[in-house]
C-alpha cells in the first residue's frame, strides 16, 4: 500500500474522515487512531517486521526517560550509549552484514528502518543535550515514530513533532487546500515525470556493454530527474498528507538543481537527512578538529558525507558515492570556495549552476549501478567515440520527445515557484483561471499515465 495507488487513497479517506470528524474534539484520541493507522500501514506493507518497530518504539521511548532521570553525568551517557549501539546494531545486523557474511544474506531490511531508527536516535541524543524533555505521553512518542506519511522513506521529523501531536487541532480549509496541491504536484512527480523517465533509463542500464555512449549519457541526466522526482514526489505527498491532518512534516527539497555548488546541494537535497547528520555528526567532529583550522572542517565534512553513502546501504557504490561528493566538499572548503556568493553575476551563477548539476550527474551514475565494475564501465562507454552521435530512439519520436518534455516541465515550474516566492506581485499562478488551468493539466497526466503500472518508490530500500 503505496501513496500511488488506490488501495492507499481508500486507506487515506478512511483515516481523514475518522480524525477529523468522530474524533475532531479529542487530541488524545486522534494520536491514538493515528498510531493504530500507522501499525496497520505499516503491517499491510511488512507485517513481519512490525514487532520491530513496536519495540524499538517502547525501548527508545524508555531509553529516553533513563537518560533524563539519571543521577550523574556518567550514567546518562551510558544509557545514551546504549541507545546508539541498540540502534547502530540493528542497522548492522539488518543492513550490512549480509554483504560481509553469506550466513546472514537472507535477511530482509525492514521498510523504512533507517527513517524511524534516526528518529529515535536524535530524540535521546535531544534528551541528553537538554535541547527537549522526555515526553510522558507513549501514544505521542509512537505516532512520532510511526507517523505513516513519513514512516516508508521520510523526511526525518525532529522530536519538535512530538510537541504537534499533543497540542489541540482544528481542521483548517486553507491548510488542507494547500496538502491536496502538494499531493497533486507530488503524484504528477513522481507518476508522470520519474516513471516516464524509468522507462528510458531502465532501458539503457539492462546492458551497458552494449549501449552507445550518447545514450548513456542522455539516461544519465534523466536519471537524476528521475531519482528527484521520485523521492522529492513522496516527500511533497508526504507533507501534503501531513498539512490534511493538521500536521507539518519537515521540508526535504529546495529544488537542488539550482545549487550554486556541491556544499549548496546538500543543504538542498534530503535536507532532513543532511541537516541530522550534520547536527550529530558534523558539528561534533568539527569542534573536536577545530585546531586542525581548515583542514579539519574539510576532514569532518569527508566523514558526513561518507556516512551520507553508507547510509544508503553496504554496497561499494555507496561508499564510492559518499567518498566521491566527500571529495567534492573538501576541495570545496581547503580553495574557500564553500560558500555561496551574494552577489554572483547571472553568467557566474548560471555556470556554476551546470557545472554542479554535471557533477551531481555523475555520481547519481555511481549510486545507481549495481556494482563498481559496472559504473566504470558505464563510464568507459559513455565516454567512448559513439558520445557525439544522436541518441538512441526506441519508443517513436513524440514518446521521445514527451519523456525528455516532463522532467524540463517539472525543474521549469519548480524554478518558477522559487522566483514566485522571491516576486508574488509578478507570480502568474495568483491568477485564479492560470492556476486551475495548471491543476487540470497535473491531472490530466496523472490520469494519462495511470493506464501503466506504476512502479514502487525508490527510497523504501533505505
């Protein structure tokens, strides 16, 4: 049961209806239906594996109340560390050792266990930092962790959430308004643009060996839309769904394709992720390398990004990938060259602007293949004499041309909304008959492509 399909719209009306209306005047009652909707989501997904996150829930939850009730220093960091090695053991155990120790390749990942483990994590690490207090309340701790919008592949909500669940809610028309159009633009992501351009790239990654470079390089580009549209898609239902039930779920995008440099990316691609990251893990390396000057920042951002690859997964690509944009970012920091200009020429930012997305290209290349030898051979071949030729055309010219239209039409519009939030006097879409006219369009795709079987959501294998 998946966002992108029907059996999930009937379990989404069921869910709305129930909280907002036999349950609209109790906040604890709410929580309560909300925590049982998403056991039951996430049991119809992987039943098997909801005895995990049940007791993960109630251990961290424990966990927490350990921590801030003990009497020294030295004991709530213990509890702390145990919280940090239950929770690095059961990512170990699920997630790499069947890569190291054919005993253990059989196991199954849990769907969503690196989204609700980091949850979990960053609320005791929160608890020992006395950035926010244990919560009395089991029924809001658990809607946290499971909350069923976020629970499959994110974003990671902060325990600031646990203070939403517990405050009154009132159905708000605008609010509720503003979820349905970031659902429509989340499905039109990621049902007309990802999987429209999954076809050509599936097509082309099926046997590297034998395709032309120029189209390899063409599935390259729209593999990174691809990959955008699919989780930045989710991500927009996902606090689409969140506005509906009165919630706001962390923001994950902000559209990444206009970062001025691989550091700017970052701070606008998977931003729940990369900002956890660099909160618990980065500042903390930072300060125990500050007399390292730059040398140490560039040495705390190598490690947070190679943490940002294996967070992925225990393949070599990962790896590769997070010591490639590593790299990146410590080139970037030792030349002084991290930050964003104020004051940037539209020729320098334009250029910058490419220069970053070719680069984010070619490591998407490298997260996307099964194994290293094939991402160098993806590149030996890709770069070969057969680059400069026309790419290959399977699927007739207007499919051709369609599958190339839809991810220029979504980046288009995504950079309109960013000049429209700079510019409202000028933003077209305030005009009543410019934006429905674009719902209908939205809709109209949507319903074109839903005659094809739409495919799963990349990041539930994270």
């Amino acid at each position: 049961m998946v966002f992108n399909s029907l059996t999930f719209l009937l379990f989404f009306v069921a869910v709305f209806f129930i909280y907002w209306f036999p349950l609209k005047h109790t906040t604890r009652g709410q929580n309560i239906f909300l925590l049982l909707a998403s056991y039951f989501f996430y049991g119809y997904a992987d039943w098997k594996m909801l005895p995990l996150l049940v007791v993960a829930t109630l251990i961290f939850y424990y966990l927490g109340k350990a921590i801030a009730g003990a009497k020294t220093e030295r004991q709530a960091k213990g509890w702390l560390w145990v919280g940090i090695g239950l929770a690095i053991g059961t990512l170990v155990y699920f997630k790499y050792l069947g890569v190291f120790f054919s005993a253990f390749a059989g196991i199954a990942i849990p769907l969503g266990l690196s989204f609700f483990t980091f949850k979990n994590l960053s609320y005791i690490i929160d608890i020992y930092r006395s950035k926010t207090q244990p919560t009395d309340d089991i029924i809001a701790f658990g809607t946290y962790v499971a909350f069923f919008p976020c629970l499959l592949a994110g974003p990671i909500d902060r325990p600031a959430f646990i203070s939403q669940l517990q405050a009154k809610r009132e159905f708000d028309y605008n609010q509720a308004i503003d979820g349905c159009r970031q659902i429509l633009w989340g499905a039109f992501k990621k049902l007309v643009v990802a999987d429209t351009c999954a076809v050509y790239v599936n097509s082309a990654w099926a046997d590297v060996a034998l395709t032309h470079g120029n189209t390899l390089a063409l599935a390259a580009i729209l593999y990174a839309c691809q990959l955008y549209a699919d989780f930045s898609g989710y991500t927009d239902m996902a606090i689409g769904l969140g506005r509906l039930l009165g919630l706001r779920v962390t923001v994950n995008f902000k559209t990444p394709f206009l970062a001025y440099n691989i550091v700017d990316f970052w701070r606008r691609w998977h931003i729940s992720l990369t900002s956890w990251l660099t909160d618990y893990v980065f500042m903390p390396l930072n300060i125990k390398f500050r007399n390292m000057g730059k040398w140490g920042i560039a040495l705390a951002a190598f490690i947070n990004m190679l943490l940002v690859g294996l967070w992925h997964g225990a393949n070599m690509t990962y790896l590769a990938f997070g010591v490639y944009h590593g790299l990146l970012f410590c080139l970037l920091v030792l030349m002084g060259k991290d930050r964003v200009p104020k004051h940037a020429t539209w020729y320098n930012r334009v250029l910058h602007v490419v220069m970053t997305g070719l680069l984010c290209v070619i490591g998407w290349v490298i997260f996307r293949a099964p194994d290293m030898p094939t991402a160098i051979l993806y590149f030996r071949h890709m770069c070969s004499s057969s680059l400069c030729a026309a790419p290959a055309c399977h699927y007739g010219m207007l499919s051709m041309m369609g599958m190339l239209l839809c991810p220029i039409v979504m980046l288009g519009a995504e950079a309109y909304a960013a000049y429209g939030e700079q510019h409202p006097n000028q933003n077209v879409f305030r005009v009543a008959w410019v934006r429905w006219t674009w719902y209908y369009v939205q809709v109209l795709a949507i319903w074109f492509v839903l005659t094809h079987r739409p495919t799963d959501f990349i990041y539930f294998q994270f």
